[in-house]
C-alpha cells in the first residue's frame, strides 16, 4: 500500500504557492510557521518542516532567524516577469523521442508553462539520430528564435553546433543531460542522490546484498545513478557484486534506445544463473521504471516472487505504473516543478544571467509494495 505521507509537506508547499500566485500573499507578507503549518494540516514537524524547506528551496519564501518565513522576491511571477515585458517569446524544442511528447511527459508540462508564459514553441523531434539532430540545428541557425531547449542525442556529436548557437547569442538549455567540460546549461532531477537515497533506504531496512540494474554506461543519468548506489553501498561498508549489476541494454550497443523492445532471454539466463548458485541478490535498484517493471517481469517468469524473493525498485514514478503489480516502490519526479524552473532559467537566461550548471530537481521516494519490509515487532499486548 502506498505511504501518502511522501506527498503531504507537497501538497502543503503547492496550497502555500497557490496563495502566493493568486495573490492572497503577496511579497513581504508573513506565511505560516511550523507550528501553525502542523495545527492546520495535522502533520508532525518534520512534514511541516520540509514543505517550508521546499518552498525556500524554490525562491517563494525566506525564512528569518526568531522572526519566521516571509514572501520572497524571487516568486514566480517575479522570475517570468520578463516574458510579460516582451510578449511572444518564440522557443526551438528538440526532443529524442516523439513518444516521449505524450500527455504525462514532462513535455506536456513544459508545453503548459509555455502557454502560460506566451511562449511559442516550436517541437523538433530527432529520433536519437545524431544526422537528424545536426539537420535541425543548422535549420535553426537560420531561424528566428530566441532559445533552444533540447535533449540532446545522447552521443554528443552536435556539441559544437550547440555551441555555435551560443556564440550568435541564442540560450541553450538541456535538459536532463549534463555534459561533463562543456559549460551549456543543463536542469536534470538528481539522479545520483535519488539513488542514494534509495540504496540507503533499502539498507536501513535490513538489506545487505543489493544490485543495480541499469542499460548503458553512456547514458549521463543512470551513471549518476549508478554513483549514487555505489557510494550508499561504499558508506554502509557492504560488498557488490560484478553478477548483480544487470546491465539490460545491447551489449553490442555502446548507446542504448530506450524505446527498444529488449529480448528477455539474457536476463532471465542471468537470473537462473543466480538461482542455481543461490547468490540472487536480496533487492535490485533500477535506473527507471521501465527496467523496474522488465525486471519484475523476468523474475517472475523464472519462479521468484517480487518482493517475498526479491524486491525490485524503480526511478520516475510515472503514470503508467501506477497500475501495475505489486505496485511498484520509486522515486517520484515532480514535472511541474521541474517545467517550472525551465521557464525560469530561460527567463534569467534571456535576461544575460549566467546560469550555474547543473540545476537539479530533487525527487520524493514513494513506499509501495515491491519492497519487502521487515514487519514491527507484536506489541506484548499482543500475545497477552
């Protein structure tokens, strides 16, 4: 069953927000303490806590030392306010994949803001394909726009066109790509702490013998991803394993397609291997969703049970799995949010700001039923 405790300081950060884009707090005013955000929601202090945290963490608030937290310049409306000022700002999109357009991607949110915003954007579509990419991007050279917001191919080939587009004074911005020695600005979740975070979880919960399933060392985020397992795994002191990292990629392909359809033989050979010798590992941390559910899949196809035999643990919390079973433990990526800070990091961009890189969004490990938790101990009540 999921915990709706992960969601409560959000839905107490987006009420507070809501009262500041509407205009009911406006700057300067004095926003609720702890203690009346715990009165009125009925949260503890921690909950309380960290909605207030968030909220200062995004530039709504600032908190004040024995005086309490108070509306910030930095709110939304103040961060976009130049969209406003100029009118229609015209935005080049260049995404990898066209499914990845589709109503619960963060590109339906970022379309939304953009609306919002006046923004006219303009959607370019490379397939992953490092020839499409260039043919956009020298189109764009020529074109009149005012920036591009792109994911990039993940071969980096194109970089210097990038950088072409810069040095004629059009923003870049990439998201959730950051590329090491190249100072193009990038906003990304924060992969490498999401995984820690889980391992650590995982750890905290009893278990000792985890592995990490991932589809290509080439893809920026599950290396980061990968980092984080490791140094949660470094800093508990517990051995890994070369059998329990599941690589689920083409091992001939040094770049993996996410939307290609992996054959399950590999895996489920890996996995029988492991069975024979009785060295499965206890928990898999999985890069995304998408591998969470092949695993669990796998798995089970070879007689174990998720998670009574091994528990399985994703990264997005995406709407298409919210169905599925056992419902699946992840981190959540809050969309909105992260179209929010694209708007306002173009904004600060066309404004001449320099932007450090990267910029990350933090994510909400949600507590669902392919983890298997160790059970409280009865209450002596119990047996009396």
């Amino acid at each position: 069953m999921e915990k709706k405790d992960n969601f409560l300081y959000a839905k107490i950060r987006d009420a507070l927000i809501a009262e500041i884009d509407s205009g009911r707090l406006k700057y300067g005013d004095r926003i609720p303490t702890e203690h009346e955000v715990m009165e009125k929601w009925n949260v503890s202090r921690i909950t309380a806590t960290h909605a207030l945290r968030a909220m200062a963490e995004a530039g709504y608030i600032t908190r004040v030392r024995h005086s309490g937290s108070f509306v910030s310049k930095r709110s939304e409306a103040d961060e976009t306010s130049f969209f406003a000022d100029r009118g229609t700002c015209h935005i080049a999109l260049i995404n990898s994949y066209i499914s990845a357009l589709g109503t619960s991607s963060i590109f339906s949110k970022l379309m939304q803001q953009a609306f919002d915003h006046q923004i006219l954007v303009s959607v370019f579509v490379s397939e992953n394909d490092a020839s499409r990419e260039r043919k956009i991007l020298e189109m764009l050279e020529n074109a009149s726009i005012d920036a591009v917001v792109s994911v990039p191919v993940n071969t980096f080939r194109n970089v210097d066109l990038y950088q072409r587009l810069r040095s004629k004074g059009i923003p870049v911005l990439f998201l959730d790509w950051h590329i090491p020695y190249y100072n193009i600005p990038c906003i990304t979740f924060a992969h490498e702490q999401a995984a820690h975070r889980m391992t650590t979880f995982l750890i905290e919960n009893g278990f000792t013998d985890i592995g990490f399933a991932f589809s290509s060392e080439y893809i920026t985020t599950e290396v980061a991803q990968m980092r984080g397992y490791i140094r949660a795994m470094d800093e508990a002191k517990l051995p890994m394993h070369e059998a329990h990292f599941f690589r689920l990629g083409r091992p001939e392909d040094p770049i993996c397609d996410y939307h290609y359809v992996y054959p399950d033989q590999p895996l489920r050979e890996q996995f029988l291997q492991l069975k024979e010798q009785s060295s499965l590992p206890q928990a898999i941390v999985c890069a995304n969703d998408g591998w969470a559910i092949h695993i669990i899949d796998v798995a089970e196809s070879v007689g174990l049970r998720v998670p009574q035999d091994l528990s399985v643990t994703g990264f997005e919390d995406s709407e298409e799995i919210r169905d599925t079973r056992p419902a699946l433990t992840t981190s959540h990526q809050d969309y909105t949010s992260f179209a929010k800070k694209v708007v306002t990091t173009l904004n600060r961009m066309l404004n001449g700001e320099q932007i450090e890189s990267p910029i990350l969004c933090d994510t909400e490990l949600i507590v669902r039923d392919s983890v298997l938790l160790p059970q409280p101990a009865p209450s002596p009540d119990a047996n009396a």
